[in-house]
C-alpha cells in the first residue's frame, strides 16, 4: 500500500478514486506509565511513555486505514493526514485520506 500525503503520485496515474478512508484509537497511558512521565515533566525533556503511545496509535490507526482501502479496492491513499484530540485523560489518534488506484506510468 503506497500512502502519501501530497494529492498526486509521480510515476503513477490515479485511475480510480474510491473515497475517505480513516482509522481511528483512542487510547490511555497506563497508570505506572503515566505516574513515570509525572516526575520526568518536573525536569522537563522528552517523555518516552507518551512517545511510545503516540507512536504506537499513529502506526495502528495508519495500518487501519490501509485496510479500510484495500477492502474498496485500493492499492493507494493520497492526501493522509493525522488528527488528535484529547478527551479527558485519553487521546483520540485519527490517520485520514482518500483512497485510490494507482497504476506506473509507462517509461
């Protein structure tokens, strides 16, 4: 599955245009996790719990959406982009785009 984020595809022409397609997690820091990630904002720098967890969704909600294309009938999606919003303690993670087919552009 080719994902990108610009609305064309060099070297491929868009032969069908199938839709949006999206995947969506919502998702909360383990207690122990989220209790770690409290001292280390007291020093300030990176907090490796919340990156993984964010990692984590944006891969899961990416392999959603590549799954929601490929069930239309896509080999593509264009113009993916990510959202997240926070809801109370938890953090929804939404991966979006449109699906499409793409064929090689003959050399």
């Amino acid at each position: 599955m080719i994902i990108v984020t610009t609305n064309d595809l060099p070297g491929y022409t868009i032969t069908k245009t199938l839709g949006e397609v999206m995947g969506l997690t919502v998702r909360a820091v383990n207690f122990g996790a989220g209790i770690t990630a409290s001292f280390r904002a007291i020093g300030g720098g990176e907090l490796p719990e919340y990156t993984r967890t964010m990692h984590d969704a944006r891969a899961e909600v990416m392999n959603r959406m590549a799954v929601e294309a490929e069930g239309r009938g896509g080999n593509a999606i264009a113009a993916m982009r990510f959202d997240a919003n926070a809801i109370g303690a938890y953090i929804e993670i939404c991966a979006y785009g449109t699906a499409i087919v793409v064929e090689p552009v003959s050399p």
